[in-house]
C-alpha cells in the first residue's frame, strides 16, 4: 500500500478517492497521526472555498474569568459570516437541541462576548454562569455547524432567489475532531446532526472530509451515512510512520474496531525496538476506549487499567489526549512515561487476553 510522504500528497490522495456521488470522506486517526496539520493544509490550499473546524477555531474563543463571559476574536472568518448574516438566534436554538438545558448564550458583538445565562423566573436564575468544558466545546461547535447549516440551506436554492453570495464558493467542509470533551450522548447527537448535513448536500457540488480519533464518532457516523441512497461515501483508517509517511486504509465496514489488531502490533513493536513515542500512548487510549465501549464498561476506559503505574498512566494518557495541538508537537518521551505505558500495555493484554498472530 502507497505512502504519502507530505502532507500535500496526502490531501490529493484523500481528495482523489472521493468520487463525483461521493459525499464524505471519513478518516479514523489517532491524535500525533497529522489531523491537525492536514485539516489546515486543506484550508490553506483553498481559503474561499473551504469551511474549516479543528483546533484553531476553538482558539478563537476565550474565557474572561473575571467578567464570566466567553470572549470572541472579531476577527475570525467564522463570527464574521455569523455576524453579517446574523445567525446567532441560530446558534442559540442549536445550542439549546444539543445541550438540552436551560442554558442559553448571548452573543455581544459590539463587545466581542458571549454570556451564558440561566433564565428560570426564581431564585436558580442568574445572568453570567461558567459552563462546563463540554458544553464549551458544543457552543463553539455550534457556531461551525449554524454556518454551515445555513450554507447548504443558501446553495440548495437557485442562484437568483439566494439571498447572499457568500457561500457561492464553498466546495469542502473540512472537519477535525469536533467532539472533544463531550460525553457519549452529545457524541451521539453530533455524529447525528452532522450526517444530516452531509445528506442535506447530496445535490449540491460540497464535498466533507472529517477526521476523528473517537471510535464512538466515527461509527456513529459512518453507520449514518453509509446508509445514504444515492451516495458512494468513502472510510479510511490514517496511520503515519516517521520514515516512509503516511497511509490511508480503505474502511470497508462499520467499525473501526477490528483495528485493534494493528494498534496491539504497533505498539509492541515500539516497545521491543524501544521505540516508544507519544502516537503509541495515544493509540493505547484508543484501544482502551473501544475496549470499554465493547464491553460495556460505563466507568470508562480508565477502569481497564489495573498494573502498579496505571495512575501515572492515566495521567499522561489524558494529558496527551486533552493536548489539542500534539499533532504538531514533538514525539519526545520520557523514559518513566515509556516504562508506564509498557507496564500497564503488558497488564491490559494478559487481563483481557488479547491474542492475534504476527
């Protein structure tokens, strides 16, 4: 099977698989693997006509502690089409379907602000509340998804009844791991409403491509769309080696989980050829995910860690996980963290008695 060995290569690879029936590639990767870098090369080769989520968008928005209110960078490309075609009663409405809570946000553009209040007529009601982490991480994914919304909705016209032109360029919506830090059921919901999008779509010329590192995502996804009359949607697995580059693995059915395997050899080929980076740690709570997943273990993956060095572990594994940049980061490894994964992979395999054949 080919490699790429640039990120450019790679982009053309994924873009030339899709046909013209196709309306979404769906890339399952570990974090470290290159989602990062490949959804902002897809942006930066296209800038007009490609609407991107990842990272970099979340950092459009800030928290002010001290004011309790979530502050906005005007100068996003996002806020700026949410402003000029005042979609924020839109992101309102989708941030309430999503949350299913009294919360609800107030976008100041004068003041560059987002409040959060809680309107219930007595004394639970106030003005400015914190939001979790999660429910963060819906608003900003929010603000992506009403632009996009609205997009498909202003190109399904005919051109003389459209309302604006500024979605006449858009050819790719291109997606990055936009459910981090939410729980399974908020998953579930985006998984949902994005494959809605992506049917919504089936006559126009836009194409997506979304990468992701959760297993319950991508199948969600997956299930939903490769259901879709009409569309021939394409599902890779992306792997990197740091000397041959990347490779992407046609996904035929609708899990990601017989991947197991090809994690399990990975990972104890870097540990016989001490060999350990920081994709292996990350790969390791793939596993975990999906095994808990499988197995029904509603505690989460952390329970599955049962050697002498799993708190140090968890620690790291999160710490790695919630690193919203380590695509991009150095793949350096501590030797103590190296011996904790080696541990604790050794003690998942022998508890759960994994097996396969070399």
């Amino acid at each position: 099977m080919a490699h790429h060995e640039s990120i450019e290569d790679l982009a053309d690879a994924l873009l030339g698989s899709m046909t013209p029936k196709s309306r979404c590639a769906l890339v399952f990767a570990s974090n470290t693997t290159g989602k990062t870098r490949l959804a902002q090369h897809l942006k930066e080769r296209d800038p007009r006509g490609v609407v991107l989520y990842n990272a970099f968008v979340e950092d459009v928005f800030t928290w002010d502690n001290e004011q309790i209110v979530l502050k906005m960078n005007l100068d996003s490309e996002l806020l700026n089409t949410i402003e000029t075609q005042g979609l924020d009663g839109e992101i309102v409405e989708n941030f309430k379907a999503f949350t299913h809570d009294k919360i609800e946000p107030l976008l100041d553009f004068e003041n560059g602000e987002v409040r959060f209040g809680i309107h219930k007529g007595d004394d639970a009601s106030a003005d400015s509340v914190k939001i979790s982490r999660a429910e963060e991480s819906i608003f900003i994914w929010c603000v992506y998804y009403s632009v996009l919304s609205e997009a498909i909705s202003t190109l399904s016209d005919s051109p003389e009844l459209r309302t604006t032109t500024d979605y006449d360029f858009l050819k790719l919506a291109v997606i990055d791991d936009p459910v981090s830090s939410m729980d399974d059921v908020r998953i579930v919901s985006v998984a949902m409403a994005l494959a809605d999008l992506i049917k919504r779509s089936a006559d126009l010329d836009i194409k997506f491509i979304v990468t992701t590192h959760h297993a319950l995502f991508f199948n969600v996804l997956f299930n939903s769309i490769h259901r879709a009359k009409g569309m021939n949607n394409k599902a890779f697995i992306l792997e990197r080696n740091l000397e041959l580059g990347w490779r992407l693995e046609r996904q035929g059915h609708d899990s990601p989980f017989s991947y197991h395997l090809g994690i399990i050899r990975n990972i104890e080929n870097a540990i016989s050829q001490n060999s350990i980076q920081r994709i292996h740690f990350n790969q390791f709570r793939t596993l975990l995910e999906k095994t808990a997943n499988f197995l029904g273990y509603e505690q989460g993956w952390g329970v599955l860690l049962a050697g002498p060095d799993a708190k140090v572990l968890m620690r790291i594994l999160n710490l790695y996980s919630h690193d919203r940049f380590s695509d991009i980061d150095s793949s350096e490894v501590s030797d103590e963290y190296k011996k904790a994964l080696t541990t604790e992979f050794h003690t998942f395999l022998n508890e759960f008695r994994w097996g396969f054949k070399s």
